[in-house]
C-alpha cells in the first residue's frame, strides 16, 4: 500500500502532470466564470489536445477543466444570478440575495469552502470505492457485464424521464452510430457505404466536440450582452465566508452523502444531488424560510452536493469500464489510447496510475480553492466577454481540434454534422447526453452480449441462471417498472 502510494506521488511530481493539473484547473474556472459556457463544451474542445500527452496529464487536463467548471459556475450565479454552468441554478437562490444585500465575498467564500469539502470527500469516497467494487466485478463475465451495460443504459434515460421521447430517440441514434463499421466476428461492413474511413466507426471526439462544443458556439453567437458583474462588498474581508460551512455539519454531511451516491448512478449526477440535498436542507433546516432569500445553509447544501459528485463519477469507469456521463466517455477514450483498459485488472496491473490519480484529485481540489481565492477579482471579469466572441473563439478551436487529432478532414466534417445535429437538438428539447452513452455502451453491450450467447450455445437464460446477472437484469426490469407506474398514475391523476 505505502509503496504503491510512494509510486503514485513520485509519478504526480512530474512536472508535466503538474503543469496540466494547473492548466485544466485555470482553463475549468474560466469556463465555469462565463455563462453559457459548459463543462462538457471545454472538455470537449481539449480532448483532442489531451490525446497527445502521457496518460495521466491527460486525464488530469480533462478533470482539472471537469472540476474548476463546477467551482467557478457559482460566481456568475452569486454576481449576475445567472448560472455559469446548469447544475449551479439554484446556487442562485441563495447566493444572489447575499450579494444583493453586500455580502458578496461571504457568499463566494462559502461557496469555495463548500464546493472543497465536498470535492474532497468525493475524492476520498473514490479512494474507499473504487477498489471495493473492482473486487466484487472481478467475479463477472460476459452476461455480468452485458447486463451491467443494460443498467446504465437504463438509469441514463430514466434520468431524463421528463424528456423521455428525446432520451430514447438520443440515445437510440447514438447505439446505431455504435454499429457503423467493420463487424470483427463475421468480416462484414456495416452501414459504411464503401467509405473506407467509416471502417473504424464514428470516431467519439468529432461527435463530442460537434455536440458540446461547435453546438454551444452557435448559441452564444445568437446571444446578447449579458448583465455586467460587479463584485461590491467594499467593506467585506475576502474570506469572510470560509469556514462558515463547518456551522452546518449536518447539511454538509447529508448533501455530501448525497453527492457520492448520486455520483454513482449513470446519467443522474450532480442534477439530482443538487435538488434532493437542496430539498431535505429545506424541510431540515431550522430557518426554512429563509432559503430562497439568502439562505447560507441553502448555498452550502448546494454547492457541497455537487462537488461531491466529482471524483465518484469515476468508480464505475475505472471498476467496471462503464461510463457514468458523456464527461466520463471522455476520460475513456483518452485511457484506451494509451492501452489503460479501465476494470478490475487496472488496480492490479497499473497501482502507480491509480495511486497517481488519487493524488493527483486531492492535489486539484486544492489547487482549485487557492486559485479561486486569490484570483476571484480577475475572473469576475470573464463574465463581462461579449457572449458571440466567446462563440466564435470555440468554433475555431472545435474545428481545429477535430482536425488536427488526425488531421483528416472526414474528422472537422462529422465534427460540423454533429454540430448541426447538437442545435437541432437543443433547441426541441432533445438531449445530446444519451447519445453518446449510446455511442459508447452500444458496442459495449453487443459485444457482451454475443460472448454471453457463445457460452451458453444461444441460451438467452443464461442472464437469468447466473446470480449477479439476474440480480442486475432484476434492478433494470424493476426501474422501468416503477417509471412506468408513477407516469401512469400521474396521467391518471390529471384526468
């Protein structure tokens, strides 16, 4: 243990892995400092950059940009009660009436404190289960996976259940994308029109860029001048607000716990924990009027839940190889590039990388607050970019980027195409997440599933025979079960 620890901070010293922790940390405040820009669309724009370096720089590039979104994103929502990422909407609720009554340096610094102390316990929480579950997946095989593959896919649409018809229609267009291509087992082509580049399938970084990156640039270049932000709070020591948190343990505890759980679950992430923990804040706290109004304890359940969803989104990617986001879809390409195959052997076969990793979040999280407390008067000012420079700078960046990781036009055109596809789906309501969990377990899960029916000479019960197949395929059935009663009820109860 201790000499796997010693690996891990001797390969974290590296001045390279440094320089990209601090890189993605910058770029990711940045970015969660301008509204309308997302977490998703930067990750996206450095993916392509991110492929060239070693695999831990480039991991650390992806989640340093993954994790200051998620930071900066409040000051935007305190200053300007615009949020600078989605999941930061009801930081607004709170954080925006404590500056309007000139507590903005309060409010920011309680906002940081939270957000670190859930970032933290997040990246304990993937320390203690991590290993655990890639223990318990070391007894899986074929229709285990396949059916651990069916469960996420699952849990991503009864995540978006109030856009249900967009979620099958997304993440079913993202499955069949799994299918273009050459078919190993029977040497045919699939879907490719004798187009020879479509032989290794739809390539994922054109189709995330197009998505979240060129998509997002459109929206900004029809946008207008935002309200201009204003830090006030003249008389306020800067860190008037930074251990104010720990006045609330049972907040944070809950909206912590919270945060980890929910970070687990595929497609739920830091939207759920934020609504729940907000929610039993509420109903918990003993100034329940308050919230809405300028509420501390309502901008640390906040705050705290969505950071503590940061590093435990990464559990089932590493343990099992199964992406809990699009944001995770990334991370996985970049490990499969450098021949890291995330599940159970990882933590045997690579403890420095692991080790690394661990260090390397704890060591963001820090980063990140400090950054953020000495800086937070410069950043304030990225909130006051015209919206439509921003969105042609990431057009030329996603166009370049598409292009040059392989320097194939075919790249910058599917980028273009996805692009229009992505703003065709945003503006009807269609989410984009689905169909890049699709893209990516859609191989996944029939390539899984044509092992499991090899085992068993075609024997579709063999899901059913083996213990945690069943158990899994049983929660699967069960979900879509009880979403389908509670829509049936609730279209009941408005006849």
């Amino acid at each position: 243990m201790i000499d796997n620890f010693l690996l891990g901070l001797e390969y974290v010293a590296h001045w390279q892995v440094l320089a990209a922790l601090v890189a993605g940390a910058v770029l990711g405040i940045m970015v969660g400092a301008v509204p309308g820009l997302e977490p998703a669309g930067a990750m996206a724009i450095l993916l392509p950059f991110s492929l060239q370096l070693d695999p831990l720089p480039g991991i650390m590039l992806l989640l340093g940009a993954y994790g200051g979104a998620w930071y900066g994103g409040a000051i935007p929502a305190i200053l300007i009660r615009v949020p600078g990422t989605p999941v930061n909407v009801l930081t607004t609720y709170d954080g925006y009436p404590m500056s309007r009554r000139g507590e903005t340096f309060r409010a920011l610094s309680l906002a940081y404190s939270s957000s670190f102390i859930g970032g933290i316990v997040s990246v304990l929480a993937l320390v203690l289960l991590a290993p655990y579950l890639a223990r318990v997946a070391e007894r899986f095989g074929a229709p285990e996976f396949a059916m651990v593959a069916v469960l996420a896919l699952v849990s991503v649409l009864l995540a978006h259940q109030r856009q249900i018809a967009g979620a099958i229609l997304s993440l079913g267009l993202g499955m069949f994308l799994g299918t273009v291509g050459f078919e190993s087992p029977f040497n045919t082509q699939r879907f490719t029109f004798d187009q020879q580049w479509l032989l290794g399938g739809v390539p994922l970084v054109p189709v995330v860029i197009g998505l979240f990156a060129m998509s997002q640039a459109f929206v900004l270049l029809g946008t207008d001048a935002r309200p201009k932000a204003d830090m006030g709070g003249a008389g306020e020591s800067r860190w008037s607000g930074l251990a104010e948190a720990l006045k609330y343990p049972r907040t944070l505890a809950r909206s912590c716990g919270l945060g980890v759980f929910m970070g687990l679950l595929p497609g739920v992430g830091e939207f759920g924990a934020q609504f729940l923990s907000y929610s039993l804040a509420r109903r918990f706290s003993r100034k329940p009027e308050e919230f809405g109004k300028g509420s501390p304890e309502g901008l640390v359940a906040s705050e705290s839940s969505i950071n503590a969803c940061t590093s435990t989104v990464l559990v089932p990617l590493l343990s099992l190889g199964i992406p809990a986001d699009p944001l995770m879809a990334m991370l996985l390409a970049v490990l499969m590039i450098h021949n890291i195959v995330p599940g159970p052997e990882l933590f045997a076969s690579r403890p420095e990388f692991i080790s690394g990793l661990y260090i390397s979040l704890f060591v963001l999280n820090v980063v990140i607050l400090l950054l953020l407390l000495v800086s937070t008067k410069s950043i304030v000012k990225l909130s006051n970019i015209n919206p439509r420079m921003i969105g042609a700078t990431i057009l030329v960046l996603a166009l370049v980027g598409s292009y040059t990781q392989n320097y194939r036009l075919t790249d910058a055109l599917i980028t273009v195409i996805f692009a229009i596809i992505g703003r065709f789906m945003l503006r009807n309501g269609i989410p984009p997440f689905p169909l890049v969990i699709g893209l990516v377990l859609g191989p996944l899960l029939e390539l899984r599933m044509k092992q499991s029916l090899s085992l068993s000479n075609g024997d579709p019960s063999v899901f059913l025979t083996r213990p945690i197949a069943a158990t899994l395929l049983g929660f699967s059935v069960a979900a879509v079960l009880l979403f389908t009663i509670s829509r049936f009820r609730a279209g009941k109860a408005q006849e």
